[in-house]
C-alpha cells in the first residue's frame, strides 16, 4: 500500500486550519509523491494520452463498447480497483493515489465521469456498508470493471434535496423481496451499468439503499439525455416499476441511507476537485500553444500583457487547486493510516476518518469546479472566434466544465455544508470556534492588533493568512451574535462566510505548499511558486474583504456598523503586491516551457 511517508503522522483535524496553524512537515504536498505515487501517475497519463484521446470522437458520439472496454482496460492497469481491499480484488492504495489517478484520468471529461461515476459513487458504497456477502459477490467484478456501477440518488423532484425522494419500497410477504416502484434521474452510467446502488424509502418512510441489478424483473432505463457537455458520458432516468431486489441486497441499515448518501459524496467531491485541476491544465496548455501561433498586428498573441495575464491565473489556479487537493487528501491518508484494516469495525472506521474532513472535501469541490470554469472561459476568450467552434478543444471543454458545479452537490449546498458543518462542530465542542471568536472580539475592542513576529520565508505571505484567518472569524462572530442558532436561515451570510472559508484554506495551502519548496529546495527553487502564491493571495484577500464587509453590512447599522468596519479594515490592512509583474514571470515561464510546470 502506497503512504505518505513524507509528511508527518499527526492526525489533523478536521476544520481546525482556521484555528492553527500549520507546520510545513504536517502538510501533503505534490513534492511529497512517492516513487509509486509518480509511476501510477504516469501510468494514468499514458492510458489518457494512449488510449483515451484516439477515441474522443466515439465516446462523444455515444459508442459505449468503446466506454466499456476503455474500463476494462483501465481495471487491467489497476486504475479502477485503488481503493478496493486486496481481499476483493483491489489494490487498497492511498487516497493520494486515488487523486493522482482522477487527475490524469481528467484529461476528457466524458470518460472521467464514467470512470470516477464507476469506481467512487458506484464502487464505494459495497466498500464502505456492504455486507461480506456483497463485497465479495461485487466487488472483485468492479475491479476489473467486468460490470460497471452506478449511483441512483437523485429524482426529477428532489435532486439537491435528496431526503425528499418519492422512489418507495416495500417487502414482499414472503419477506424474500423488496419491491420497488419510482424513477431516478441523471443517472451517470446507467445506459450501461450493471449493478445500481438505489436510494428509495421503505414504507414510504425509512430511507434506504439497494443494490440494483439491471437484470432484475422490472427494472428498466430510459433514453439517454442530449446534455449540453459530457456527452461521452451516458445519463439517463432509471425506473423502477415493481422492481423485484432481493432482502439480502439491502445495502447498509434500513433507515440509514442518509449515511451512505452523504459520505460517499464526500469521497467523490475531492476526486472531483482532482479532475478539476487535471481538466484545468489541459485547458491551460492549448491556451499557451494557441497564444503561441497565433498572430496579431504583428507578433504572436502570447506577447500581448493581457493574454500573458490570462495564462498567468490558469497557472496560478493549477498551482492552488494542486496544493489544496493534495494537502485534504494526504490528513486523510493520515487518519486512514490509525485505522486497523482487519478489525471488525474498519469500514466503519474508514468512513469516520473521511467525514472528518467533509468541510475541506466541500471546500475541494466549490473552489475546484469554479477554478476550471475560469480557465476553460478564458481559454475560449484566448481562441477568440476559433474557440467557439467545435473543431477546437476549447469548445468542448468550456461544455463540459460546466457540470461540475452541479455534481456532487451543487455548489450552494456544498457553501452551506461548510459553514453549517463548522457551526454545528463548534456548538457540540468538537471545534473550539466559539472561543476562538469570542478571543478575536476581545482584541479587535481593545485597540489595535500587534504584528507577529514571524521566522524563516514566507513571512509576508503567512501574515495575511492570519489576517484572513482573522477577517473570517470576525465576521463569523459579528453574524452568529445577531442570528446565534437561527443564523443556518440566513443562507446569503452562510455563503459569504464559506466563500471567506473556502478562501482562507486555498491561500495558506498555496502558501504552505510554496514555503515547503522554500525550506526543502531553497528560494531559488521556489522563485515560481512564492509568485503564483502572491498572486493568488492578492485576488483572495479582496474576495475575502467584499465577503466580510457583505456580512457586516447585513448584521450592522449606525455606529455599530461604522465601528465594526473601521476594525474589518483595520484587519484586512496590507501592501499590496506588484501583481502586474509577478503576473509577467508566471507567464513568461510557462509560455516557454509550453505547459504548466514548477520546475
């Protein structure tokens, strides 16, 4: 089993990163892969490069044999089995290993749907509730993608709100059956998935999961949906009418689908994130190499400031979403590491380690999706004409971005779990937040905030992380003394303090990630990415300052209001960087190098 050897084994908790702070030796960085971590990275990129990209066009145009042998092949290299045990088929690698592989996979969304819908919401649930019988008659099957999952949650009437499914199911007589009657709908995979696991309501009461075969009697799928992107990948309604599932293929308690719904989205909002980034730096390689032939008035375009600063952000945003993934993914790795994979509670276990982090797999998620819909619009904007034609890949990666915000949880519902997930940790004391807000209000009162003195590189940068920090946590106390428990109502004030959430854990990731280059390779090494973090704490820190001021403005009027926000600016105060320049030397390198790349 792969480990992450290179960092720290202090187990981390979930959330704390707005409280503590992080050592460079406590946090997983991309510069911390393994030698297996690279060799199935390079395994993945060569499957994407080789044998995904020759069949775009017949995935696009719905040639599913081709879906279903690339998956095949895939299971043959190990890439579909990573976080099955070994007793069913797997490998049982490292989540890092998981988010290695989503990222490579990434490079056409079509099949990185398939796959990611086939190996994590369709594989995961057997892993994480299935009884021993269940893993061993699937599991070893999905590993080798002999059949192909699905995940069966979401209905025309409910889709974020998932409790809320009318999919109803009741026992037979015999006790031998359940029968199912509803309809599911975006069903990722279902036009050819073998085995489905479905959510529907006991009594019309009890939430539950089923595994679903497609052979059983009344089962059926319907057309497949015309999507405006990933259409090499298959949607469709699935409908079940008397759907005949035997007891034993209840998958988890009855009652307790909730459970399985909710943890397996988190194990998929951080591969999410991972193809994000993946999808961005493809995106961002045919903007350079497009900038680089292209000429206007005279010169190529990849000499003009503006499009020099448009390729400057995808980098940055590369860069950022790297350190973010990687930094969740390695605390979990971590906390996995405790697990005792051979006592009888393990899956248990294994599912308490990854909830532990639900906040920064949302935070994964949110910030992931909406970096590569920047990148994939302004790589459009740098085709120009060229980039709304569907030739070029920029089209078809602009349509394809788009899903991400949705999937998973849409993006508001995911800003809402961050900031109600933190609130509901800090009121049962899991998370000392209160007192860490209360601590803050006492010192912003009393008088002017004293600098701390800080060692070793970086320390400009780790400042405004704890300014952020700061910002973040006065607003969060300015809302929760107005609102206290009726704040989850408030949804505009719970966005605005998870976009300061979300923010916060980017900027000290970029900034961790650069400091650790700094101290491990020396500041010469780490000349590209102390810039691409300046850059990226610049447009945070004004992210995070219009986020606070919306709140305070929301919770206070007079000369409340005035006082409260002579200490946000008080807080926020800083000197800007020179990003014009900085933006200058990101693009100059990877315009030359002709791809993104630190080194």
């Amino acid at each position: 089993m792969a480990t992450t050897t290179a960092v720290s084994s202090t187990k981390i908790s979930g959330g704390s990163f707005l409280l503590e702070e992080r050592r460079t030796d406590e946090v997983f960085t991309p510069e911390d892969f393994t030698e297996q971590h690279q060799l199935i990275g390079q395994t993945a990129e060569e499957f994407a490069v080789h044998e995904i990209l020759p069949n775009v066009e017949k995935m696009e145009h719905k040639d599913f044999s081709i879906t279903r042998n690339l998956l095949k092949k895939a299971g043959e290299l190990g890439l579909s089995s990573a976080e099955i045990p070994e007793a069913y088929g797997g490998l049982e690698m490292d989540k890092v290993t998981a988010a290695v592989i989503a990222d490579h996979i990434a490079k056409y969304a079509g099949f990185a749907t398939t796959w990611g819908g086939h190996t994590g919401i369709g594989t995961l649930p057997i892993v994480y509730f299935g009884t021993e019988e269940q893993r061993k008659k699937y599991l070893p099957r999905l590993a080798a993608a002999e059949i192909v999952g699905a995940y069966a949650l979401s209905e025309a009437s409910s889709g974020s709100d998932a409790l809320n499914c009318r999919a109803r199911a009741v026992l037979s007589p015999d006790g031998k059956h359940y029968v199912l009657n509803g309809e599911k709908m975006w069903i990722t995979n279902a036009g050819f998935a073998d085995l489905y696991t479905v959510f529907a309501k006991v009594d019309g009461e009890k939430f539950t999961a089923f595994l679903v075969e497609r052979t059983f009697p009344g089962f059926s799928v319907g057309a497949e949906e015309h999507k405006m992107g990933i259409r090499g990948s298959s949607t469709c309604p699935i409908i079940l009418n008397d759907c005949k599932v035997p007891a034993e293929n209840v998958l988890g308690e009855i009652g307790k689908g909730h459970v399985i719904a909710f943890n397996i989205l988190n194990v998929g909002r951080f591969k999410l994130g991972a193809m994000c980034v993946g999808g961005a730096r493809v995106s961002l390689e045919n903007a350079i190499s497009y900038a680089k032939q292209r000429k206007a008035f005279g010169k190529v375009i990849a000499d003009f400031g503006l499009v020099r600063e448009k390729l400057a952000n995808m980098a940055v945003g590369v860069y950022t979403g790297e350190a973010l993934v990687y930094r969740t993914v390695g605390m979990m790795d971590v906390a996995l590491a405790e697990v005792d994979k051979a006592g009888a509670d393990a899956a248990k276990e294994t599912r308490k380690a990854i909830e532990e982090y639900a906040v920064e797999c949302s935070i994964i998620k949110v910030w992931g999706s909406e970096m590569v819909d920047y990148v994939v619009d302004e790589t459009v904007q740098i085709y120009g004409g060229y980039g709304f034609v569907e030739e070029y890949p920029a089209e078809r990666a602009y349509r394809d971005a788009r899903i991400n915000r949705i999937f998973e949880g849409t993006n508001e519902i995911n800003r809402l779990i961050i900031t109600g997930f933190l609130l509901k940790r800090a009121m049962s004391g899991q998370l000392p937040l209160m007192p860490a807000i209360k601590k803050l209000m006492d010192e912003v009162l009393s008088g002017p905030l004293l600098s701390e003195d800080l060692e070793g590189p970086l320390v400009e940068e780790r400042k405004l992380v704890t300014s952020a920090k700061k910002l973040g946590l006065f607003a969060a106390g300015a809302a929760t003394q107005k609102y206290m428990q009726a704040i989850q109502d408030q949804q505009e004030i719970m966005g605005a303090i998870a976009d300061m959430v979300i923010e916060t854990y980017a900027m000290e990731s970029a900034v961790l990630r650069a400091q650790k280059i700094a101290e491990d390779s020396g500041e010469a090494a780490a000349e590209l990415p102390i810039a691409m973090t300046r850059v990226y704490l610049s447009q945070a820190m004004e992210k995070i300052e219009a986020a606070a001021k919306k709140v305070i403005a929301a919770v206070a009027d007079g000369d409340m209001l005035r006082t409260q926000l002579a200490i946000l600016r008080r807080l926020a105060k800083h000197e800007p960087f020179n990003t014009i320049e900085l933006r200058q030397r990101i693009a100059q390198k990877v315009i030359e190098r002709g791809k993104y790349a630190l080194v």
